[in-house]
C-alpha cells in the first residue's frame, strides 16, 4: 500500500509498493525496449533500429560509394552521438556484421581494413574505415522526397527515418538474426534475383500460391556457398514461418600427390569458419571417433579464396572418410527458420508470402508518396514559370509598375492586381535577375511549361491508378535486381541429409564405408544430371511414356563414388564425383528432379558441359570444335589434377561436342551451311591433352559447326536438322525440320566439305541445330518441354517440314 501521509518540509517521503506488480511493470517495459527498440528487424526494410540509424547517418554524412572511406570510429560516435543512445561496441558490431560478405548476402557497407572473419573478430573501429556499398545506396533513395515518416530522436533534437524505402527485400536477401525477451528471430539469406522474380510475380498476381512463390524462390541461397540437402524443412518454414534444413560444405576427392588422396574443402555451411572445422576434426580423432584422418591444411587466400585439404591415411576409402566428417563436424549443419519480424508495430511469424505481401505493400506505399511528392513539386514549379512567362510577355510594363512603386510591398501588391497574379508569383518576379529577361530564357521557360504539363499530367494518371502503381514497383525492382544481382551460390538438392544427430546415425558410426554401387550418371540436353544407380549387368529401361528434360546430352557409367568427368566448351574436364548428385530410381527415371549442371560444378561465364566421360576407360575421348577442329584424346594422357585441358583451343574457337568411342566408330561434323561430313575415327591419330587437335571438317566463309559426335552401329543413326534464316528473330519462327537415316549420307575423307544435309527455302540460309545419333531422337523446347520431330524418312538433302513450336535441342533417349 501506498502512504497517504503528507511529510513534513524536508523530511524523506518513502512509499510502500507491491514488489510483483513493481518487477512485472519494469519487465514489460524492459521486454518491450528490446523487442522493438533493438533485436527484431522490421518486416519492410528488414533493419534493426541500429542497422537502420548507421545506413541513414552515413547517407546523411555523405558516404556514398563514390566518396572516400572514413574511420568506422567517427561513424559510431555520429550515430550514438546524434541517433542511437547505446554503447559504441554495440553499434561497431552492427555496423561490421553490415560489411561482412560471409554473414551478409548482399553487404551494404563497403569496409576497408580487418572487418573479421568467421574465427576472428574485427579489429577495433579506430583501425578500420568504412563507407556505404552500392546496394545501401538503394535502401537509402528518396529518403528527400517525403517517402516515409520522420520520427523524434532520443532527445527529441533530431528526426530520423521510421523505416527506409527499401528498394530491394532486404530482410529475405540478407536475412536476419536477433534474440529479444521470449522470443528470437533467425532468418537465411536468398538470391536477390530470385527474391524481386517472386516478389514481381506477386505483384502481377496477387493472389498468387506458395507453390507458385517457390518456382521463383526455391529455397536459400547462403553467402558462402554449399549445398543444402533435402527440401522439406524449407517448404515448411515458407508456409509457417518456422523450420529447419541442413547444409552441406562442397568438397572434392583430389590426389595431393602421386599417391595421397585428400578430401579439399571449398565451401563451407553458413557460419562456420575452417578453424572451427579443424578443432572439431582433431578432437574427434584424439577420441579416436574419427579415424583415416592424416592431416588437415588450412590454405585459404585471398586469392583462391577457402581451400581446407584434409590429408586421407593409406588405405581407408575417402568416401567412407567424408561421410563420417559429415556427421562428426561441422562440415554438415543444421540451420533453424523462425521469420518473427515488426509488423505494424508489433511481433509476428511470418511465412514466405507474407514476407512478400509486407514488403510489397511497403513499396507501394513509398512510390504512392513518392509521387504525391514529386506531383507537388512540380505544380509549384510550374505555378512559378507561367508567373515569369507572364512577366516576359509584358517586361516593359512589368518594370515601369516596379520603378513607379514606392517600396517592395507596393511593388508586389500592383504586381497582384495588373497582371492577375498571386503573392508567390509576384514575390518571384520581384527577385528576377536581369539575365533571365533574354529572348533564349522565354524559349527554354515555354520547354519548361510543357514539360512540366506533361509530367504532371503523366503523375497524375499514376496516383489515380493503383495497377499503374504497382508496375512502377515491379519495373524498379527488376532494375535493382539487374543492377545489384549475382548467380546463386548454394546448390539445392532434394537429397536427404546425413544421419548426423539421430539414433539411426549413431548406429550407422560403426560401419563407415558407404556402398559404391555401379550407376549411370544422365546429363540432359538442359543442363541436368541425375544419378541412376543400377544393379550390375543390368541395362537401363527406357521411359514409357516422355517428360521435361528428358532429351539425353550424355551418359556414362560408373560407381557413385567413383570420378568422372566433364568436358566443357573451354575444353577442360573437370574431376567430379556423383556422390551427391540427387539420386533416381532404375525404374522411374525423371531427369528433371536432377540438380543443375551449372551449379552443381561452379561452371565459368560461359563454359557450358558438352560430355560427361570416364576417366578409367580405354576408349580416348574425340571432340570436335566450332572451327571444324577434331581431336581424339589418348588415354592416360589426363593430369592428376581437379581439372585439366584436353585441348589447347586457338582463340574464338570452342568445344561443340564429345564422346568416347573406339576406332570403329564414325566421327559426324554438321556444320551451320548444312553440310555432314563423317569418317572413320582411326583415321584421327589420339594425341596428348597439351595438342591442339587437327582438321576435322572444311568450313565455307562464315560458316561454324553445330553438331559433333560419334556413331557407333550407322544402321541404327538417325540425322535431325532444323533450318532457320539470319533475318528470323530469334524465338519468332520454329523453323523447318526433318529426319533422315544416316545411312543416307556417304562417307568422305577427312578435312573434307561433306554432303548436303538439308536444302533452304527462301529466307532461310543456315541451321539453328542439328544432332546425329541413336533412334528415336528426341527434341524438348527452350523450357524442357517434350516437343515434336518429323517422321523418319525424309530424303537427306529435303527441305523439311514446318515445325508447331520452338525446339531449343535435340537428344536421345535414355539407354539408347
């Protein structure tokens, strides 16, 4: 209870209060500071207060990516000293984890100096400098023309933004991690590019399902890289708001020397630095729980970036080593979703759609004020310049009504009252310089006056249409998403985790090794690889019945441990192992649900997979270049390194197609003037991989080849061409086609013209593709969709038939 007792002068006045009621009041005040004042992110600009008040305080010093960098220190003590009453450690940290590449997807702070890694801190902020990135420049704009609200600083002296305008999804892009009082937020970073494809789609359907988000958005995409393996726990955290999903390192089985195997490390789980890595892998060999472990090599650079080399003991199988590390170390992780972000003041789980929804109605808002903005803006300017066209028409009188005016005010008032104006307008003339009473200044005044019109006009149409609104946020957003985005890093897959942390994975420990089965790996003509593992002996089923992406570029056959090879376009195999390659079962193949080729072996700009081969076989490898260059590969001529040339390609000049076959077999160059030429491979002699091949096919001026490759039984080939015209836009005109037996076409010698292929109508002049192979041939679109070829039959030299639709490559079936 509280006294009512009034104390006499200068005496103490002590109240009774209940001691519940006291503690449970500071709580929620407390509770309430932490959770809106510094842990959560906002659900619009994905910011923590603090996150927020150093973006704007560095926009507002002039940091921008064209200036100089400053001392971090001086950015800290502006920010604590004018906006943020905390201390400087904690602002430092927010303004470090700001310019980290590794934490951050896109970073929005560019630093200069030690900004720490994964297993060390920062230097301190007198040492390191700092100032805004390019993308923080997009989180920042507009903030002048009143696109949100100002709110009071902690002193009420200052006014800060209530939330930036945000151009890109910041919270998804980036992520967020915070602990508040009885709740946490945790959220991954995504692909900026995937992130404004979903948000735009959205926008254009608002009504839009999950399913329909997630063909744009189909999972994370983490700063270092990695793999993440098995997709459900994403599904769920897009719906919910809350799940989890593990992530893998990439790592590769190299020979470190003639006869060390090595397991190289080059992408890591989000979070986790190689030293954590390595202290886990030396305690779990010292309790002898990991075994076959040599050594571990940290030799990570600047300059090739992360390489940790875990040395593999003689005689225990690397595959069987890295499972085990993935379910002993940190090589393999768990990461947990829990998307609690502000939303309208206060703290909700959010899923994926909704995210979307908050951000795009933010962005709505913005561009609604934005243009209400500028709208009055340039009515005001216009009021201005028909003043002053007004007072150029009639200078003369304009000046005498001045000079006879007594004072200013006198001046203003006749202003008003002769040539029907208003106070702002005469005020304007009044405070005319001379040089703007020129014949030129009344010519640019009028060019002015019109296009004012015009942009108020178009303004006006923008604020009196939501729908036009809305596109104005889309067509921002594909330009900050163009200006901003990068290729995804993180490979998904739909492969189940490892056992690691379940009782199943706990019995599992005590047998290590892996079984290496025999399997086929499938590479299709878009660009997906699948694993097929297969009994031995056993022969492959063709589908019954086609699906997307079922056009086979290639296959070869294997074990799921064992390495093969990928030949590119730059004429370079590149050592991988089909391991983690999502896996399909024999007898319902859908080369589709395999993982992207691109993606899964970090293909340069460009460079493209023409052949998956074998690196055990003792059939070389022929390959055929767009200059008509052929080569044939001995074998046992391949470096003992992760990757390697097979051919040294002149400039300009590029892989088309590969195989391995034997010297019975019939090498088949088409080129883009319609002309086939094939010959036997004995009569190209096998070379080392540092050789630059020799003529294979003789080109006409401007000509190129469009198809290599190998035929084994000729009864059995078929011939596919599709002619097209240099005229045809691209995509317009399906062009015409047909299928010819490749007995048809005689053999010639080599470095040789060949024979014609195919005969051009009218406005057509070349091929847009060809392919030679097994029958049937199987033709998909650009989107992988079956598509439809002519009959067998047609003469060799025939113009074809018209095509139904766009046919972006030709393969054949699986098993075939």
């Amino acid at each position: 209870m509280t006294s009512t007792e009034v104390p006499p002068s200068g005496a103490e006045r002590i109240e009774d209060v209940d001691v519940s009621s006291e503690m449970q009041g500071s709580f929620l005040e407390y509770a309430y500071s932490v959770i809106y004042s510094r842990a959560l992110p906002d659900a619009r600009d994905g910011l923590k207060p603090v996150q927020r008040r150093i973006l704007y305080m560095m926009s507002e010093m002039g940091l921008r990516p064209d200036r100089g960098h400053v001392k971090s220190a001086r950015v800290v003590g502006e920010v604590m000293g004018k906006l943020h009453p905390h201390g400087d450690s904690a602002i430092y940290d927010a303004l470090v984890r700001l310019a980290q590449p590794f934490t951050m997807r896109l970073p929005l702070i560019d630093g200069h100096g030690n900004f720490g890694s994964l297993d060390d801190g920062p230097a301190a902020s007198r040492y390191t400098e700092a100032r805004l990135a390019p993308a923080a420049m997009a989180m920042v704009e507009d903030l002048d023309e009143d696109v949100v609200d100002f709110v009071p600083n902690y002193d009420n002296q200052l006014t800060q933004p209530e939330v930036l305008p945000s151009a890109f999804p910041n919270l998804l892009v980036n992520g967020a991690s915070g602990i508040a009082v009885g709740m946490a937020t945790n959220m991954p970073p995504h692909n900026l590019i995937e992130v404004v494809a979903g948000a735009r789609h959205l926008i254009d359907n608002p009504d839009a399902s999950l399913e329909d988000i997630m063909r744009f958005i189909p999972g994370p995409d983490l700063p270092a890289g990695g793999t993440i393996s098995g997709l459900d726990g994403i599904r769920d955290a897009y719906a919910t708001g809350r799940g989890t999903f593990r992530t893998r390192a990439r790592v590769s089985i190299e020979n470190l020397t003639a006869r060390k195997v090595g397991l190289v490390v080059t992408e890591l789980p989000y979070l986790v630095g190689p030293e954590r890595v390595i202290e886990k892998i030396k305690d779990g060999v010292n309790a002898k729980k990991i075994q076959g472990i040599s050594d571990v090599n940290d030799l990570t650079d600047r300059k090739n970036g992360l390489r940790l080399v875990i040395g593999i003991k003689t005689g225990f199988s690397p595959e069987a080593v890295l499972e085990q590390l993935y379910r002993l170390t940190p090589l393999e992780e768990s990461m947990g979703i829990n998307n609690v972000a502000l939303v309208d003041g206060g703290p909700r789980t959010l899923g994926l759609l909704e995210l979307l929804r908050v951000y795009v109605g933010h962005r709505v808002e913005v561009v609604t004020r934005r243009t209400r903005y500028r709208l009055d803006r340039r009515r005001e300017r216009l009021h201005l310049v028909e003043g002053l066209l007004v007072a150029i028409l009639d200078i003369d009188e304009v000046i005498q009504v001045i000079r006879s005016s007594d004072d200013s005010e006198q001046a203003r008032t006749r202003l008003i009252d002769v040539f029907d104006l208003d106070q702002i307008q005469a005020e304007y003339i009044l405070e005319l310089r001379l040089r703007r009473l020129t014949r030129f200044s009344r010519i640019e005044l009028e060019a002015e006056r019109d296009a004012l019109r015009e942009e108020i006009a178009y303004l006006e149409a923008l604020l009196g249409s939501e729908q036009r609104i809305r596109e104005v946020v889309s067509e921002e957003l594909e330009a900050t998403a163009e200006k901003y985005g990068t290729p995804r890093r993180t490979l998904l897959t739909e492969a189940p985790p490892s056992l690691a942390g379940s009782a199943r994975g706990k019995k599992a420990a005590a047998s290590l090794e892996i079984a290496d089965v025999p399997c086929v790996v499938a590479l299709s003509t878009t660009g997906r690889a699948v694993r097929i593992d297969v009994p031995d002996g056993a022969e492959l089923a063709r589908p019954t019945r086609r699906s997307k992406h079922d056009a086979l570029l290639s296959q070869v056959a294997g074990t799921s441990r064992g390495e093969l090879g990928a030949l590119t376009s730059a004429g370079r195999v590149i050592r991988f192992t089909p391991v983690d390659l999502p896996s399909v079962p024999a007898n319902s193949i859908q080369l589709g649900a395999g993982a992207r080729i691109r993606d899964y072996l970090a293909l340069g700009k460009g460079e493209k997979v023409v052949a998956l081969v074998s690196l055990t076989s003792d059939q070389p490898i022929a390959l055929g270049t767009k200059d008509g260059v052929v080569k044939r590969v001995a074998t046992g001529a391949y470096p003992n390194r992760p990757d390697f040339e097979v051919i040294a390609l002149k400039p300009g000049d590029e892989v088309i197609g590969a195989t391995q076959c034997s010297d019975d077999a019939e090498l088949v160059f088409v080129s883009s003037e319609a002309q086939l030429l094939h010959f036997a491979a004995s009569l190209v002699r096998p070379q080392g991989a540092a050789a630059g091949g020799m003529a294979g096919i003789n080109l006409g001026q401007g000509a190129r080849v469009v198809f290599f490759g190998a035929v084994a039984k000729p009864e059995h080939a078929v011939v596919a061409t599709i002619s097209t015209g240099a005229a045809t836009l691209e995509g317009t005109d399906p062009g015409r086609a047909k299928v010819s037996l490749f007995v048809d076409f005689p053999a010639k010698g080599r470095a040789t013209g060949g024979v014609r292929a195919h005969s051009f109508l009218k406005g057509e002049d070349s091929l847009a593709l060809a392919w030679v192979g097994t029958d049937p041939a199987l033709a998909v679109g650009p989107d992988g969709s079956a598509r439809t070829l002519p009959e067998l039959g047609a003469r060799r030299d025939a113009s074809g038939t018209p095509l139904e639709g766009l046919i972006g490559s030709i393969g054949s079936a699986l098993g075939a």
